[in-house]
C-alpha cells in the first residue's frame, strides 16, 4: 500500500516546526525568573516563560513523532526489521515524553497552584507530593531517553547506508544517539559528561537535524517503488563493469 505524499509533506512541516520547539526547550529557561529552594519552584507556576515552555514541551513529542514515524513508514520497503524497531522507539519515546509532560501541567502545575492559593490539604502535603513527582519524572525520564536511543539508531543505521542527505541525516541520528548517552549513563551511575559544551552542542545539532529531517521527508514523499538506499552492487563473473543483482531502480533524488 502507498502512502500519499500529503502525509509525508504533513510530517516534513511537523519536523520543521519541532525545530522551533527545540529552540524553545533549549533557551525559554534563561528568561524563567530566577530563585531557589521549594518556595519559589512553587511560585514559578506563574511565570510567563515557565508556562510557555511546558505547552511547547507538551506539543513536541507528537509532532515530532509523527514525523519520525512517517520516516520509518518511508523505509519500511528498504529496510523492513528497522523500520520496525525505530517505529517502536519513538513510539515509545514520544508517548512517555508526552506523559511526563502531562503530568507536570495536570498534576503538579495544579497542586502548585492549590498551594500558591492557600488550600490547606495541598499546603500539608505538598512536600510529599513533589517528592513523588519528581520519581516519577525521573522514571519516566529514564525510559524516554531508552526510547529516544532506540529509534534514532534504528534509523541511524538505515540512513548510513544511503548517499547525499540521506546519509547526512543518518550522521545526525547517530550523534543524537552519542549525546542522548551522556544523559542516559548518568542515570544508572556511570559519571560521564560533557560539561560546558553540553548545551551547546545539543543546540548546534538537534534543530538544524529536525530541519533536514523535514526536508528529506518532502523530497521523498513520492513512493516511486525505489528503494532510498544505495544499492548493493557486485561484479558480474566476466564482466567488466558493475552489476546491480536483485536491486529496483533508485531514486536519484537522494
């Protein structure tokens, strides 16, 4: 069955508004009014640039991952076992992003506002509830960046074998796999970090990789029967040239 290329379109601009939304993750923190300590991660609630960043974090993981969906769906006929696998991690990523994020803005955003607003039972127990958010979280964490690894070196392997962008967005999937590593290490007490460049290097590659993942999807939403991939050629016994043995005919616009 052919998918029609409205759909893979659909999913390029959700790749490239993902970008913006990358963008929003990474600096909408540096303008969060500052302070420490219980009180004021309560009052934060309230800030502009806080509740702009958790709507945004709510919107990414389903536009993003229907976009990394439409790619496993575009190399399901080059690389059916895969596809698959990267299918299932981020499906599994996005969903978990998706309910972590859920439960900040519809559990622990309307505790701190019950707190914030005098509510006696909240105020007694509000220590106990965030210390419960934040296993939770970290839990849920863990299992999106598992997720998250699965999906992009799923895919990464897939796209290596390609040629021009195809290869190139392979490279960024690999390197989202390398850097989701040094947070996911961490985690099961393996110290390992990137220290000041952390930052910047997620800023330098994830947007620009969300942007070429939309432009790789709209210059291959057509199913022509081809494959994305280079094909595996062999010398033909006598020959005197290369011989394609069992291959479609590729799309040249890779």
């Amino acid at each position: 069955m052919k998918i029609p290329p409205s759909l893979y379109k659909t999913a390029a601009v959700f790749s490239c508004m993902s970008a913006f939304t990358t963008l929003v993750l990474i600096l909408a923190p540096r303008f969060v009014a500052p302070g420490d300590g219980f009180e004021a991660r309560m009052l934060r609630v309230h800030d502009g640039w806080y509740l702009f960043r958790a709507w945004a974090y709510l919107l990414h993981p389903f536009i993003t991952g229907a976009a990394a969906l439409a790619v496993c769906l575009r190399v399901r006929a080059s690389a059916t076992a895969l596809a698959i696998i990267g299918a299932a991690g981020c499906a599994l990523w996005a969903f978990t992003e998706a309910a972590q994020q859920c439960l900040t803005l519809f559990a622990f955003d309307k505790w701190r506002i019950a707190y914030l607003a005098g509510d006696p039972v909240i105020r007694t127990q509000m220590q106990t509830l965030t210390t419960i958010y934040d296993g939770a979280w970290d839990a849920l964490y863990v299992l999106l960046l598992i997720g998250f690894m699965i999906g992009n070196g799923a895919l990464g392997v897939v796209f290596l074998r390609g040629r021009g962008l195809t290869r190139s967005v392979g490279a960024f999937y690999i390197a989202a796999v390398l850097l989701t590593l040094t947070y996911f290490l961490p985690e099961i007490g393996v110290p390992v970090s990137l220290g000041p460049m952390e930052s910047w290097v997620y800023l330098a590659t994830q947007p620009l990789a969300r942007v070429l993942i939309g432009v790789w999807l709209w210059r291959h939403s057509v199913e022509d029967g081809g494959s994305i991939l280079e094909p595996q050629k062999k010398w033909a016994a006598g020959g005197s040239g290369p011989k394609v043995l069992g291959e479609q005919t590729v799309d040249q616009n890779l």
